[in-house]
C-alpha cells in the first residue's frame, strides 16, 4: 500500500525508465499447476483467505535471469552453477549486477535519460550487492517484499513457464532445456510486453483499492 501510493502519480513515461528484471526457476519435466479451486461466496475473489500463497518444493532447478523495459527486451542468461550450489549475493553480484544487469544499464542510457533499475526484495540482491549498486551510482527503486503481481515481468515468466509445461515436459537434458529457454527468450520481440509497462498505473490504482491486498494482476 505504501509502495502504491507513493507511486500512484507516476506516468507510463516514468514507468517506462524503470528496467525490471527478476530470477525464474526452470527444471526438467515440468509440470505447471496454475489454478487452485476454492468454495467462496463473490465478494471473495481476492480475500486472503482464499489465495494459496504457500511455496511449493520445485526439487532441483535452473536459474534464468532477465531484464526488460519499455520498448526494448533486454539479456537473459542462465547462472553458472557448480553441483549443488545456490544462488548468493556473491554469485548474483558477480554474475548478473556486474555482468548482463550492468550491460543493458549502460546500454539504457542511450534512450533514457535516467535509467531505474528494479530488483525485487530477495536476499541474493542484497549484501555485497548493495556497496556495488552505490559506486556504479545506479538508480534503483525501492521494491515492496512478497509483491509479485506488481513485478511484469512475472507474466513473462508465466508466459514462458506455460510453453514449456505445454511442450517440452519431455526433455531430460539441462542443457537442451537450457537451449529451449534462450531460444524462446531471444524470440520475445521488443514492443511485444509494452501492454504490461503501461498497465502499471492500473496496478498502483488496484492496489490501493484493495487496501494493499491481492490484485487481478
């Protein structure tokens, strides 16, 4: 609710400096669940009650990370990882804010006077990221925790997660899958996700509505 109304004001023009990026979880044979059913009478659609926010176990998986903005898709990379190994401040810091993240910054300015970088409130952002974030002096907007229906990027994510439960449940080789996700990665056209930069004063609007509940989006 803060985060909405400190930013109610804002513009698609201003939303569309912001670039939003995010980490989605890819594993072999995977299947997509995405519906629960629940009794409810119709005023409850949203209630909290009714939402089924627990984590499931996704077992072993890929990290993939992107970025994009208004008018212009950014990289998407897998993070390299040793048997075992998960994803830390360290590992994000070295592999993403320095690397891939830090790229499409630069690159940014060439058509926006100030680029925002949005990350959202995970741990591995933090840490030793935050002193790099300063001396890049890199402009970041202050993300709410537990918000994903704010990040559009999540529907990207959806969008991709969709295809491979659809299609590619058979795959059984990491490195083929990891094949399947770039292709389709690279295939996102640039203008083809605006609709989702310019729906963003629509999502500050409805969560104020819904006094800092769950949205339609």
């Amino acid at each position: 609710m803060k985060f909405a109304k400190e930013h109610q004001d804002w513009t698609v023009e201003q939303w569309a400096s912001v670039l939003f990026s995010d980490e989605m979880a890819v594993k072999l044979f995977m299947e997509r669940h995405v519906k629960d059913y629940v009794w409810r009478t119709v005023d409850e659609e949203y209630h909290l009650h009714c939402i089924n926010y627990e984590r499931r176990p996704i077992g072993t998986r890929m990290m993939f990370w992107g970025v994009f903005r208004k008018d212009k898709m950014g990289p998407g990379v897998f993070f390299e990882l040793k048997k075992g190994e998960k994803v830390n401040s360290t590992i994000y810091r070295d592999q993403i804010l320095l690397g891939s993240l830090l790229q499409f910054w630069e690159e940014s300015f060439e058509d926006i006077k100030l680029p925002i970088v949005m990350e959202d409130n995970a741990p591995v952002h933090k840490k030793v990221c935050i002193p790099v974030r300063e001396a890049l002096g890199m402009t970041v907007l202050s993300w709410p925790p537990n918000s994903p229906d704010l990040n559009p990027i999540e529907h990207i994510w959806s969008y991709m997660k969709e295809i491979i439960a659809r299609d590619y449940t058979d795959v059984s080789s990491v490195v083929e899958m990891q094949r399947i996700v770039w292709d389709m990665w690279e295939n996102l056209t640039d203008e083809e996700w605006n609709k989702l930069i310019e729906s963003m004063p629509d999502r500050m609007a409805a969560v104020i509505a819904a006094r800092g509940g769950s949205t339609r989006y």
